[in-house]
C-alpha cells in the first residue's frame, strides 16, 4: 500500500515528483498525465493506492486535479492488479 498526500502536491511538477518518488516510477517517468497512465496502467503486482486531503488538489492544481484524478481513477478501473481509493 501507498498513502500519497496531496497537501505535498502544491503545484503540478512537484505533484508529479512526489507521485514519482512515492511509487518509485524510474527515472525516465515524463511528468505528464501520459506517463503517469503509462505507468499505472503497466503495473503487474497488487498496489494498493490511497489518496488522502484530495479535497485540497484543486487548490493547488486547479482544474488539473480533476484529470490527474481521472487518470488513477481510469487506471485502476482497467488494471486489475491497482486499486486506487480517496480518503
């Protein structure tokens, strides 16, 4: 299981960053929805990911948070092996 804060997300590439540290994503991990897709969508053993203070995303990213969240939302629904929970 993985607990990311979103309170640590205060602007749109230090949420990618700690996203990338959190998940241990490799260093070629592109910062972008894309890549996060990329990488949630190819993951093979069971991850657990719980999201917690999501209510303040919108803050800090603006309407970027809305597709970030789609982005764990959509990956977990097609992943098996991800489940994806807000707190």
């Amino acid at each position: 299981m993985v607990i990311l804060d979103a309170l640590e997300m205060t602007d749109i590439q230090a949420a990618h960053e700690y996203i990338q540290c959190q998940l241990d994503f490799p260093a070629y991990y592109g910062h972008n929805l894309d890549a996060l897709w990329d990488m949630l969508s190819t993951i093979s053993e069971p991850l657990h990911i719980i999201l917690i203070n999501a209510d303040k995303l919108p803050a800090n990213l603006g309407g970027y948070a809305e597709l970030l969240l789609a982005v764990f939302i959509e990956a977990a629904e097609s992943n098996n092996a991800l489940k994806f929970e807000l707190v």
